[in-house]
C-alpha cells in the first residue's frame, strides 16, 4: 500500500537522526526569495492576467499560495492558483510501493489560453516537471508554461529549466536537500545534509 | 494487499486510502481527457461467468481510463461453453501474460480459488452468494459522500438477505467503518444461523420493515435474486412488495433526505417502487459514477506499484 509522500527530490524531512545539516535558506530569505520571484513573474506577464498559479504536491502547493498572495498585494488583484497532482504521470510508478494519489484541483476558469506557472519546492532530476507536462497535457492547452521552484539543486535528468529560481543551490548527488514550509513542516527552512 | 478477494482482505486505513484514491479518481470523470497514465502497459481480463452490466462495464471502463489495455472473457462465447474447466480457462489466460484478473463467478470461492492458481492480482466481482467487495466499497463510499462519515449512523439493508452477496460484503464494510446496521428480510429470506453471526459480527436484525424505516440514516434495497431461487421463498410477488418493498407509503416513513441505494439491477415494482428508485434522494446513479471511481482505485492499487511476482 502507498508509502510515505517522498518525492524523489529528496525534500521530505528526514527522520531524527544525527544530522550534520546547514541551513542555507531560513524563514526571511524564503520570503525574500519568493517576493523576487513574484515580481520576475509579473514583469514577465506584463500584470498579473491570464496568470494560473498550479502547485505541486506537497510543498510546491503552499509555495503557490503564498507567491499568489504577493502578487495579490501588488497587483491588487486577485490570481488564479490550484494544486496539481502528478502521480498518476511518473516513470517511477512501477519501481515503488504504490503511492498515494493526491488532489488535483483547476482554478474555476480552467487552464486553456492561460499562462500557466508550474511551482515546485526543489528542481532536481527533472522528473517530476515532466510528469506535471503530461499532466497538463491531459487537462488543457495553456498559451504557455513557466517553471517556478524555490532551489534548484541540478543534477538534471531530462531538458527541462526553470524560468525563475529562488536560489540555485549545487550540490553532490549524495546531499539531502531538504525544504520545510510553516504550512506543512511547521517552520520555514532549506537545509542541506 | 495482492488480490481483493473480500472486504476482509482490507485493514480498516486501507478502505480509507482507497476512497481518498477515488475520490481523485472521481475528478478524473469529469475531464475533457479521461485517462491516466497509472497502468500503461498493465493487461487486465474481466472473466464474467455470470451476467452483469454495471460491474463488468465500469471494471472495463476503469482500466482503460487507467490506459491498462482491457480485455473481456464472458463464459457465453468463450471455449467454457466447449466443457472447458474453470482451472484451464484461466491458466490459459495467465499464459498470455495478464496482470489482473476481474473475476465473477457462480461458485462461492471461485475468486478465492483463482487466486492459488495464478500469479496475477485477482478481483472478486461477485462469487455466488459469497461477497462482491468492490459494491460494497462503493456503497460505503456513496454513503459517506452523503452523510459525511458513516460512524455512529444507521444503515438499513432490506430485502433477499439470503443470496445477497452485496449484504455479505457490506456488512463487514459497513460495520468496520463505525456504522450501525440492520437488516430486514422476510423470514425465509434471512440467512440460516444470522442470529449467531449478528451477535459476532455486530449487526441488528428485524422482521418489521416499518420499524426500521423511521429511524434509518440510509436506505439499501437488495434485490429479489430469482435466479438464484430454487424453491418459493414467499407465496407471490405482490405479498413481497406488500411485506418488504420499498413502496410510496413507506417513502413517507423515511427521515428526510435519507439516501436510497440499490446495488442494480432494480426489479421496479418488487423490492422498490418507481416512487422511490426515481426520488430525490435516490443515489442509485451516484453508485454507478461512484463504483467507477472505486473500481479505477482498486486497480491502482492492485497494479501500479512494484513489479509483482516474487511475493507470490
């Protein structure tokens, strides 16, 4: 039956271990870093229109939410964001216990001729944004898509980038990059170990 | 889990990640594109020795939207009919590399025998008066949608109790998820040795259809099973309706909004008038776009996880 929500980033939390880990982003340089993105991404759009903020699950949902709400109190109006699920689109489906699915939910005027901004906590292999393509693919046609991720860490497995990065982070295959948002871990910090 | 051969076969969080699963799932039905990619690659056969339209269809509508290819066995059509033994038609399936097996079958046992025969995951789609565990999943499911959670609330299941499979199942269901539930059928209708098993298994039972009605938080007709009758369990079928149907006064009696479920094929007029399979709070179709639902996450989790065979 399905195991725990890891995602193959690598971001979950580990468990409680001795953990020489180092905090490379804390609470205010993740505000300061999704605030910037907020701005790369309205000055990109020219406004906040057609903008549809999709999540990824789990930590990229509350990411989109707050970016939303940044643009939100610049723009002065409101923007569309929804949460998107990809499991049922990895290529790793087979090689693991079965994993829970999660929700997919569109904002109410839908993704077609939008431009829709894919967010994710940390860009790793690249899977992951692959299966959220093919996802989309199933539920719409945006005018275009954008990749917005708090860290990318490289390491890349396919060709894909991101258009707006919080902070670009290398790092060696065997570090443990881990994102904890106040929404789901209870306090905001990127660390590595 | 490997196979669902019955709701027994499910820990109580089980049942619960599979309705967190359809509840994704229903999403999906209400898609321009109404596929996901979960089971690319996967086969799956419905092997029906018994008819069936709902169960057959959505357990065949399920896969393909899960991009499994699908194919359907029935025993009219297939070498069954030539005296071929039940072991040998589905060996002779297994060898061509199938991955699940939907089945339903007469025979109580069938699925549960199936299982030891092949390394594919198995699905009970009704085996004779055993269980069929995905309706009952689906009731569970249809009820709780409704209700909101099905702890502390009274069930109602009605009717021919003796051959019901759907009964055997929800019972179990039910129960474990924290409903109270009881069962009316008429005297002869009523499983030999229920009073035992109640006591076990925790269920009520009554012979007084109008007692339970009022105090009822869901409805669940079953149906009259003539096929399954080999000798004359009530003088006609006027006296059933008049005793134990589901009829226009006795919708009266009913709470408001008390929700009616049917596991289908209705015998409109028998066990349920037309007044009550059409009400408002009919879900009988919500059952159907519900088992749907289940039935795509019974397969996901059956077959989208690690490579199966080893554990065998």
């Amino acid at each position: 039956m399905p195991a725990p929500d890891d995602s193959p980033a690598g971001t979950s939390p580990d468990p409680p271990s001795e953990r020489p880990d180092r905090t490379v982003l804390d609470a205010r340089d993740i505000s300061r870093a999704l605030t910037r993105i907020s701005h790369e991404l309205l000055e990109r759009n020219k406004g906040a229109t057609d903008l549809v903020l999709l999540g990824l699950h789990t930590r990229g949902v509350p990411l989109a939410r707050r970016i939303a709400e940044k643009i939100t109190a610049v723009e002065g109006a409101p923007v569309a964001v929804g949460e998107l699920d990809v499991t049922m689109y990895r290529d790793d489906l087979r090689s693991q216990p079965t994993r829970r699915a999660h929700k997919t939910a569109l904002p109410s005027g839908g993704i077609d001729e939008k431009i829709v901004v894919l967010v994710d906590d940390v860009l790793f292999s690249g899977r992951t944004i692959r299966a959220a393509l093919d996802a989309l693919a199933d539920l719409g046609r945006p005018s275009a898509v954008r990749l917005a991720v708090l860290v990318d860490r490289g390491h890349r497995e396919l060709p894909i980038r991101a258009d707006h990065v919080g902070k670009n982070l290398p790092s060696a295959l065997a570090e443990r990059v881990s994102v904890r948002l106040s929404e789901v871990d209870g306090v905001d910090e990127v660390s590595i170990s | 889990m490997k196979h669902l051969l019955s709701i027994d076969d499910l820990a109580t969080d089980e049942i619960h990640q599979i309705f967190e699963t359809a509840a994704d799932m229903h999403d999906v039905q209400r898609r321009e594109v109404k596929k996901l990619p979960a089971l690319r690659g996967r086969t799956v056969v419905n092997m029906f020795f018994e008819d069936s339209t709902r169960t057959r269809s959505s357990f065949e509508i399920a896969g393909k939207w899960l991009s499994a290819d699908v194919i359907n066995v029935s025993a009219k059509g297939s070498s069954t009919s030539k005296g071929e033994s039940l072991r040998d038609t589905v060996l002779t399936v297994c060898a061509m590399g199938v991955d699940g097996l939907v089945i339903r079958h007469p025979a109580s046992g069938a699925a549960l025998q199936v299982s030891e025969w092949v390394d594919a995951a198995v699905v009970n789609a009704g085996d004779g008066m055993h269980e069929h565990p995905t309706q009952a999943l689906l009731d569970a499911y249809t009820l709780q949608r409704r209700l909101g959670s099905l702890e502390g609330r009274h069930v109602a299941i009605i009717g021919d109790l003796t051959h019901s499979r759907v009964f055997r199942s929800n019972i179990q269901c039910l129960t474990r998820l924290g409903a109270r539930v009881t069962v009316v059928a008429p005297p002869t209708l009523m499983p030999s040795g229920v009073g035992a098993w109640s006591a076990a298994a925790g269920f009520e039972t009554s012979y007084d259809i109008d007692e339970v009605l009022p105090e009822a938080d869901a409805v669940m007709m079953l149906r009259v099973q003539r096929e399954r009758m080999s000798g004359a369990f009530f003088p006609s079928a006027r006296e059933y309706t008049v005793g134990y149907g589901l009829t226009r006064n006795r919708l009266a009696l009913l709470k408001p909004d008390v929700p009616i479920c049917h596991p289908g094929p209705m015998n409109r007029g028998l066990e349920i008038a037309a007044d009550a399979a059409d009400a408002a709070q009919s879900v009988v179709l919500e059952q159907v776009s519900s088992g749907l639902a289940i039935r795509m996450a019974v397969l996901y989790h059956l077959l989208a996880g690690e490579t199966r065979g080893e554990t065998a």
